[in-house]
C-alpha cells in the first residue's frame, strides 16, 4: 500500500537575518499584495491539490480556463433572456 504523504504548504519570510514560517492559509504575502493557498481541484480529468492565488479577502482568483468558462455561461444565460424577451441575440 502506498501512502498519500502531502506536506503542509511552508512558506517562509527573511525577517532580521532570520527565516520565519509564516502561519494561515491563505497565506498572505504582503510584498505583493497576494496570498497563496492550496484547494483540491480537477484538471483534465485529474484530482489533486493545486496552488492558487488569493486576494486580502481570501477569495480564490480564477484560472484563465475558469475566467473563459464564466464568461461563457454569463454570454448563454445572456442569450437565453434576450431570447425571453422576444429578441433573437444573433439579429442585433
């Protein structure tokens, strides 16, 4: 049997001549203004956990395929009430 060992995310900070292990995740990292975090995610049809970018609230920033995927569900759901209110969205 082969064990599932994922390490903690350990993000360190040059403080003083000294590295300190910064706490919380998110992690915040102030030089930057971001944070950085680990969630389970699939991609192409594999799960595993991904590093992602977080904003001061902790509010994941989406991937480029995700911005496209809402952007594309925004434009469907567009369509279909434009289509409700009688209007054909490809005669506009």
């Amino acid at each position: 049997m082969l064990l599932n060992y994922n390490p903690r995310l350990e993000v360190y900070q040059l403080s003083n001549g000294q590295y300190e292990l910064l706490s919380g995740e998110p992690i915040w990292l102030a030089e930057i203004n971001l944070g950085i975090g680990r969630e389970i995610s699939v991609y192409q049809g594999v799960e595993r956990e991904w590093l992602y970018w977080y904003d001061q609230q902790g509010k994941r920033y989406l991937t480029p395929q995700e911005e496209a995927k809402k952007a594309q569900e925004k434009a469907k759901r567009l369509e279909e009430r434009l289509r409700s209110l009688g209007l054909d969205p490809n005669e506009l």
